[in-house]
C-alpha cells in the first residue's frame, strides 16, 4: 500500500480519493474547502493545514483541479508543491488540461528530481464513484507502471497513450469525436422528428444500420426514449455542457499548436458555447439535441 497525497477534492476528486482509501492507502488529502475536505476525512483520510504539509512524505501525488492555471500554480509557483515533495515521488496530475502546460510542469518537476504523468480521466462523476473510470496516460512506461496499481483502484481501464503531454492529447480527441457524434445523432433525429418519424423507431433503425453510435446507442439525446439517461431526466447529472465547452476549448488549442484541420471539431465547439451562453451551462452535454428543434424550447 501507497502513502499518497490527494490533492483537488471536488465532484472528482472525492469519490476518487475515497476509493484509495477503501483500498486500503495512507491517503492525506487537501482542498481549499474544509466542508470537501471533512467528506473526505470523514471516510478515514487524514488532512493538514495545507498542500505542501500533506505531500512532504508522500511516494505518490494526485490532483484533480479545474483548469492548467491551477495545476500549474499548483505544482511550479514560488510556493508550489515543488519545494516540497520528496526526491523520487511519483505525481500524477489527472485534472483536464491542455498538452502544453503538462509538458511544461513535467519538465519544471524533472529539475528537482521529481517524476510526472498526466492521466485524465473520461467515465464522469459516476465513474469516480464507482471506481470504473479510463485513464489516459502521458509519461514514461516505468512511470506508468509504477502508478497503474493505484490507477486500477480508481479505474477500470488504464491507458498508456504516450510520452508527456500524451494523455491529455488523447481526451482531447476522444471528447472532439463525442461531441461531433452528440450533434450529428441529434440533427439526424430532429430531421426524423420535423418529417413525421416516431425518433424511437428512428433510433432502432439507426442503431441498427451505418450510423450507429455510442451517443445514439446508450446516451440517446431524445427525451424518452431510454430510461436512466439524462435526456429523460430533464438533462440533469451527467456531463456539463460548460465542461463540453471547456474540453473542446482544449481540442481547437491543440489542433492549432499542430496546425491541424479539425472543422467539425470547430463547429461542435461553436455550437456548445453558443448552448452554454445561452443559459444551458448546468445541463446535461446531449440538451443541444434542444438546438435543432423545431418547437419552442
Ligand atoms: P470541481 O470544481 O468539482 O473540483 C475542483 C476542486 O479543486 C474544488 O474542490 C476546488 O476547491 C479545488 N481546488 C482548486 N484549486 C485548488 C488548489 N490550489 N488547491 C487545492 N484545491 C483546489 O471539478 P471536477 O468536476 O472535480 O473536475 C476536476 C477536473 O476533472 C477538471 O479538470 C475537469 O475538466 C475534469 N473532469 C471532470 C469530469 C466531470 O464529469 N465532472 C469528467 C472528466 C474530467
């Protein structure tokens, strides 16, 4: 078993941290709000009065933020974790983070004797819960080995995508593909709607033909055509059209640092940010299904 710092304790975080400890890790952890950090505790953490207290001893370093800025602050600032964590220590950074600033703290770590991997995380809130999340992992083999047991206490499949930076490159991709997969289904069953077609014999027959797709699959975007996904819950729970905007946000950063084409990928983050300026931020990312409608929403 690992003493391991955690460090991030939020929607993610959390339930990630809890499952360390259920598998039986030293886990110390830290949050700047104490009620997020008492949860946690309360399940048999143990915390200190700040992040560098709980990382002095620790083999193993996780985070779990919301953005580089704070990863990057985090770890490299004048008072970053940086000056604090042991020769040797492993951190696995798995917040959602552009490519760049996770080579650019992989490589600040290095001068201090420090290893790093990126490994975000696809599988959501549900996922953290129950312990079945994806990792996707940038970093050297050895690095990765050595986390995977404790990445396998938080995850059901664990990734090695690449070098530093890789990890982030491959949720970058695969949320772009999710995204342009979530519109098309959902035009392709409002073109079904506006012209008379029942959408839940549309979605069998799709399903069953050439446009079958995950979206369409198991996260139909068309209220009631399957129980237990956000679509029939009114688009509460599952995965925020803001955190949609914020990944796609990342994809286009990527694809311009590598001068690549992505336009559908383009259009998808135009059409989420238009959805979540529009007031939709909270809900669900299958409500720009509500986008194509021809009724009032
Ligand atoms: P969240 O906002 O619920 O949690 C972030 C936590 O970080 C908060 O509790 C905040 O207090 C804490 N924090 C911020 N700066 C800190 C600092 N300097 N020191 C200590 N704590 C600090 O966010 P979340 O939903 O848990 O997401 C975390 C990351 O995981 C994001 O990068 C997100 O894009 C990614 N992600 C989220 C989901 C999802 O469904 N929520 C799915 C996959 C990936």
């Amino acid at each position: 078993m690992a003493n391991v710092a955690f460090i991030g304790l939020g929607n993610m975080g959390g339930p990630m941290a809890i499952n360390l400890v259920k598998a039986g890790h030293q886990v110390a952890v830290f949050d700047l709000s104490e009620t997020a950090v008492a949860h946690v505790v309360e399940q048999g953490a143990t915390t200190h009065a700040s992040a560098a207290e709980c990382v002095k001893d620790a083999e193993l370093i996780i985070s779990m933020l919301p953005a580089g800025k704070h990863v990057e602050g985090l770890y490299l600032s004048e008072q970053g974790l940086i000056h604090h964590i042991g020769q040797g220590a492993l951190v696995i950074d798995s917040s959602t983070i552009d490519a760049n600033t996770a080579r650019k703290v992989a490589a600040g770590l290095a001068e201090k004797g420090i290893d790093f991997i990126d490994a975000p995380v696809s599988g959501g809130v549900g996922g953290a819960q129950a312990g079945t999340l994806s990792f996707m992992v940038g970093g050297s083999a050895e690095h990765f080995e050595k986390a995977k047991p404790v990445l396998d206490n938080m995850g059901k499949n664990i990734f090695h995508a690449g070098d530093h930076g890789a990890g982030q490159v491959a949720k970058a991709c695969n949320n772009m593909l999710l995204s342009v997969l979530m519109v098309g289904t959902s035009e392709a069953l409002q073109l079904g709607i506006a012209n008379g077609l029942d959408p839940k014999v549309l979605s069998e027959i799709m399903s069953q033909s050439s446009g079958s797709n995950w979206t369409l699959d198991v996260y139909n975007p068309c209220p009631g055509i399957m129980e237990n996904v956000p679509s029939s819950n009114d688009y509460q729970g599952g995965f925020m059209v803001d955190l949609m905007a914020k990944d796609l946000g990342l994809a286009m950063d990527t694809a311009v640092s590598s001068q690549s084409s992505t336009p559908m990928g383009a259009l998808a983050r135009s059409l989420y940010a238009m959805h979540a300026t529009a007031g939709n931020g909270g809900k669900d990312f299958s409500s720009i299904f509500n986008l194509f409608s021809k009724q009032e929403n």
